[in-house]
C-alpha cells in the first residue's frame, strides 16, 4: 500500500469518526466505549488489531452503512482517542 493511499484511508477513518459524533451527539462516547470494548476483546481473542477486527465485521454481508459508520469509528477511538 502506498503511502498515499494510507493517507487517505487514514482521512476517511477522521471523517468517519467525525460523523459519529455528529450523529450520536451526547451519546456518543457511551456508545464508542461499548463498541470498542466489543473490538478489544475480539482483537484480543483472536490475536488481531482492533481495526483487523473492525474491517473484518463491516465485510460481512448484510451490515448497514450507519453500523460501518459506529464500528469504524470505534476502532478509530481505540487507536487515537479524542480529546
């Protein structure tokens, strides 16, 4: 992977983190410690990093773009907390 390309894949994952906060408001650092819990342990289990794990579940069939949105985010979180 180019540089370029992590660059950018970096800026979608802020973005990505900043609509989850928009949209969760107040709500929102309550919902990115459960979710990031869930990732955590997961990553933990299966010997993974938390985005491993993040990329892995938004793979699957049948997950909505909204559940991307709060699962990326949380691995996000988990990496670079906001302040």
């Amino acid at each position: 992977m180019t540089s370029e390309t992590q660059v950018r894949m970096t800026a979608k994952l802020y973005e990505m983190r900043d609509s989850a906060k928009m949209l969760l408001g107040d709500k929102y650092e309550e919902h990115m410690a459960l979710n990031g819990k869930i990732l955590q342990d997961t990553a933990t289990r299966d010997k993974k990093t938390p985005l491993e794990i993040a990329i892995k579940v938004c793979t699957k069939p049948g997950i909505g773009a909204i559940e991307v949105l709060f699962i990326m985010a949380a691995a996000v979180e988990l990496l670079e907390p906001s302040k």
